[in-house]
C-alpha cells in the first residue's frame, strides 16, 4: 500500500467525491504492479519531482557493456550470445565449455557484381538469320499466291542468336588459384542470352612439348580432341582463351599460333587472369592500338590495327584483344564484335605472320653468342652476375640453396 500522503500528493489537491475514491481504489487492486526499474528499485512511486526520488547507489552506475547506466535508465536490449571462431579439426574449445560445432559461412564471390558483366555483354544479343532452321513468311506467301495463283508456302529463315562460344582455358599449374573465377565467368556467358551454345574446354598447356597442342573437355577425362574442332567455317563463333600466360608454351610462340588459327575465321580474345598491372611479365607482346573492325562479327585477320600516340612503328600480323573480366574491358570488345562501335582504342598482342619456333630461338642464340658453352664455369658467373641487378642478384644466392 501507498503511504497516505504519497497518494494526498497524486490527487493534487483537487477535491474528490468518496464514490470516485473507492472506484480508484479497487482499479488500482486489479492493475498488474509497476515495472521496476532495471537497476533494482525500492518500489517507491516516482512522482517526476527530483526532490523525491531516492538517492541513487554505487552499483546503480558499475561499469557494464555499454558503460555506466543510472538504474532509472532501461538497457539497450538483450545481451548477444558469443560464440568463439576456431579452425577445423580443432576438435575441444579452449576453455573446455564444450565441443565445437562445423559452422558454414557464404564466401565472397570470386567475380563481384555478376549483374554488370551480364549488361555489359548484350550487344552480342542480335539476331541473325538461322542457317538450318525456317518459317513461313506470310507477306511473301500472300503475294507469291496473288501473283501465280499457286497456293504455296514462301519460307524464309529464322531468326536465331547470332553466335556461338568457346570458351578455352589454360590447364597449367599457375592457373589452379583461378578455376573458381573461370566457373562464375563461364556461368556469365551462359547467362547473358547471347549465344547459341557456349563450350567449355581445357589447354594442357605444359604438356605442349610431349603431347602437342590439344584440347580436353574438362567434365571428365576423356581423349584428346583437336584444336581445329571448334573453327567454324561460317565465322560465327567466338574463341575466348583465359590463361596467365606464363608458361613456356606462349613464350615459344606455339600458342600465338593457335591464336593465329582460330582468328582467321572468328573473333578471337585473350581473357587476361592478371592484374593489369602484372601483364608486362608475362610473355605476350602488348601493344596499345586502335582496333577497327571493318564488319560484325569479323575475324581478326580482317581487323586493322594502328598504334596510339606514342606506340612506336606499326607491329605487323594480326592482333588479339587482351581483356580483363570486368566491363570496362568486356564491355567495348563486346560492342566492336557487334559492330555497334567499328574502332576501339586497346591492349592487344601482335600475333606476327610466322610466330617464332623454339628451335629458331636456339639457333639465334647460339649464333650470337658461339663460345659459350666454351667459356670456363666462373667466366660465366662473372658474366651473368654483370647482367643482373643488385637486388636480382641477391635473389639468385638465396635460391641456390633451394633444390
């Protein structure tokens, strides 16, 4: 019960009837109690005026985990649950609470904004006659009749997707960090609509030098297929490589070949796994031009290439887009195979007319340098030592000691 004069205070003052006390008394015994205060009240009504609330206490203000909180104040919600991260196999938790339980967490997508590279393909979205499929044309099947009186269908082709597409990816070693990359760009190429099929196929590229230059189909073993398999002799298909570009066999030329192959009847590009900024390490010849394609959908032998500004001398043989899986790089090639934009200013690699072979190379060497083999072990130290860098140097006395 209230202290008398805690409730003479409540009324204020105003002048009350008996009957309209005895009804606040018995609603007051049928309400449910107050809430008390979170940091553990008397049970005293707080009237509002300071002069009567209680003193607060020391542990009203302890410290918690949001601070110091006076009583009167409510906390922010129910406290979180903690739990503690551990690796696989770890087996017991450190402080022998319990055991750990596998926890599955979404990984980060290898390819960001999926949405953007699918817009940035469509202008691969036209449409072009079907070659082995037809329909009625009803206009032309109407004048046909009119004009011999013969009731017979005029039939015109299709319209089907453009293009088909091939996708081929460098199998060696460096190439093993980047297969889920590969997987999410593969399914942007399904996805965007475009093309009539899309093939996906494997270059065992360090095995070029036993087993010559082959492609596999990458759902299972199987045999080794041709590379000549996918050239279509309609010049509706696109070949995009994606590779590193580090192994021996594009340094060689064996590969720019290939290239050189396939771009005679199609639009052929390289799909550039690096950074930009690590493409000069790799073995490819880059040169920035001004591609002009004189027709949709026109072989890269057919393109012309001019060096920008400050490029150097004109490189002769054909060139191969270098592009990067993003759409600033995607996005004009798409529009010079479409034809929606004839010129485009890029990084390409000048595939030469008769790529050098590795035997070649050898024999250049040994011709400007013919005593070689002759010279003594430290004569050759000293000689290489005089080519490196200090900082080349250093690297290649640490690694002598590696097998």
């Amino acid at each position: 019960m209230l202290p008398l004069e805690h409730l003479l205070r409540a009324l204020g003052g105003h002048p009350i009837e008996a009957e309209d006390l005895a009804d606040a008394l018995w609603l007051a015994a049928r309400l449910p109690p107050p809430a008390r205060p979170s940091g553990g009240g008397s049970g005293v009504l707080d009237d509002g005026d300071p002069a009567h609330r209680p003193p607060p206490r020391p542990e009203d203000f302890a410290p918690g985990p949001g601070g110091p909180r006076p009583s009167g104040q409510p906390p922010d919600g129910p406290p979180r649950p903690q739990l503690d991260l551990y690796l696989p196999g770890v087996g017991d938790r450190a402080d022998d609470t319990g055991t750990a339980s596998p926890l599955r967490l979404p990984a980060p997508r290898a390819l960001p904004y999926p949405h953007r590279l699918v817009r940035s393909l469509r202008p691969l979205t036209r449409r072009a006659p079907s070659p082995d499929r037809t329909e009625l044309d009803e206009e032309a099947t109407v004048q046909h009749i009119a004009d011999t009186a013969l009731w017979l269908p005029v039939l015109s082709p299709a319209p089907s997707r453009w293009l088909d597409l091939a996708l081929v990816v460098d199998d060696s070693t460096s190439m093993a960090v980047w297969r889920e990359t590969v997987q999410e760009f593969l399914s942007v190429l399904v996805s965007v609509g475009a093309f009539r099929s899309v093939q996906h196929w494997t270059l065992p590229t360090e095995e070029v030098a036993t087993r010559g230059v082959v492609l596999r189909s990458p759902a299972g073993p199987g045999r080794d297929r041709s590379p000549m398999e996918i050239i279509d002799p309609t010049g509706r298909r696109v070949v995009l490589v994606v590779s590193d570009c580090i192994s021996p066999a594009w340094s060689d030329g064996t590969l720019l070949r290939l290239l050189r192959t396939w771009g005679r009847t199609g639009p052929v590009a390289l799909v550039q796994s690096l950074p930009r900024g690590m493409w000069e390490r790799s073995a490819l010849d880059l040169r920035a031009v001004r591609l002009h394609a004189p027709a949709p959908g026109a072989p890269n032998i057919l393109q012309t290439h001019t060096p920008l500004l400050g490029q150097g001398d004109p490189a002769h043989g054909m060139a191969v887009p270098v592009l990067e899986m993003t759409p600033l790089w995607l996005g004009p090639w798409a529009s010079l195979v479409s034809g929606e934009s004839p010129t485009w200013d890029t990084m390409v690699t000048i595939v030469p007319e008769r790529p050098a072979t590795p035997a070649a190379d050898t024999a250049r060497l040994r011709q400007e340098d013919p005593a070689e083999e002759e010279l003594p072990a430290q004569k050759r130290l000293e000689r290489t030592k005089a080519h490196l860098s200090p900082a080349a140097l250093r690297l290649a006395r640490h690694l002598a000691v590696v097998p």
